[in-house]
C-alpha cells in the first residue's frame, strides 16, 4: 500500500473515489465533508434533510460523478454521533472503508481525517488508526496490498501530526515495509 498527502483545496485534486467521514450528529457536515457540501451547493445537507443521508456508523453512500469537484466518486461513511467517536470506531470505519473499497474493484483512493479538531481525538491518532485499519483489512491478501494507492486529504497545518501518525503506525505495526510512505519524505522534512 503506497501511502501520499495533499493538501491543496480537497476540490481541485482528480480524486477516483474521495471518502469522507460523516457524523451523524453534524448538521450541516463540517470539515472537508462541509466544505464538499458547500461546493456541491448544499446537495449533501438537502439529502440530510430529506433523510436519504443520515451519517449513522457503518451507512455508506455513493455518488457517482459530482460535478463541480475532481472526484469520479463521493464515497461518504457514516461515523455516528461525533461526541462517540474513539479510536476504535475509526479503525473499524477505516477497515471497512478499505473493504468497500475492494469490493467496488477501486485500487486508488483519497480519504479525510473525521472529526480533525472537533474531538477529543489526536490528529496522529485518527491517523495511524485509519492507516492501521486500512492495512489490517488489506493485508489479508498480498495482492490487494501491493496494488492499493491512498491518499490523505488535509489541511497544511495537520501535516507534522499526520507524520506523527504515521511513525506511530510504523513504530506499532510490523508491516515489514509493505505500507510505502517514500513519496512523503518531501512533506515531512
């Protein structure tokens, strides 16, 4: 699993599939998923209105094609409420993440941090529980492993924590160098 960063307007990059978490008691979303309404005109928090979204753990929603963001795919998955939130809840959300992932036959995909400011949790811990997730669940074949390609979307000024995250995985997990972080040396200098 190769791992990289952007930081630009999470907007602008060609996404395939962009994830983002969703919390169910965040009416409108906040964070990038706010700022993705925002540029959607609103279209995520009309389907929150409408009860079509509701953000409850596990729910997933796909929406194919937004315009006006460089995504082939919205991917959104539900987190439930945010005051819930715990590492735990972000691994298995990220575990499953990877396996919808897999199932949509996706080998390349960009996700959020959830919650970045607005919990109790460390922007290093969301990290290495997300990557850890991701990696539990793809590290069950070789193959998926070797051939997925993720992204970290977030703001410049999360990137000494990500790196933090990201040591951290390395540090705890024995990954035996299957999880390539080489293209964030650059960022993380």
């Amino acid at each position: 699993m190769q791992i990289t960063l952007s930081t630009e307007a999470p907007d602008l990059p060609k996404h395939k599939c962009l994830v983002l978490g969703i919390f169910s008691d965040e009416k409108p979303p906040r964070g990038i998923c706010g700022f993705i309404d925002w540029r959607l005109n609103g279209m995520i928090s009309r389907e929150i209105k409408q009860g079509k979204i509701t953000g409850d753990f596990m729910e997933k929603i796909l929406i194919p094609f937004p315009r006006r963001i460089g995504t082939e795919m919205l991917f959104l998955f539900g987190l439930g409420k945010l005051s819930d939130t715990n590492y735990d809840r972000i691994y298995t959300a990220a575990n499953h993440i990877a396996r919808t992932v897999n199932t949509m036959l996706i080998n390349n995909f960009s996700f959020d941090l959830p919650g970045t400011g607005r919990s109790d949790l460390t922007t290093a811990g969301t990290v290495e529980a997300m990557i850890t997730g991701f990696f539990d669940f793809l590290s069950e074949d070789i193959n998926k492993l070797s051939s997925m390609n993720s992204c970290i979307v977030t703001s410049p000024a999360n990137v000494k924590e990500v790196s933090l995250g990201i040591k951290n995985f390395k540090t705890n997990v024995k990954d035996f160098g299957s999880v390539d972080i080489s293209a964030l040396q650059n960022c993380f200098a």
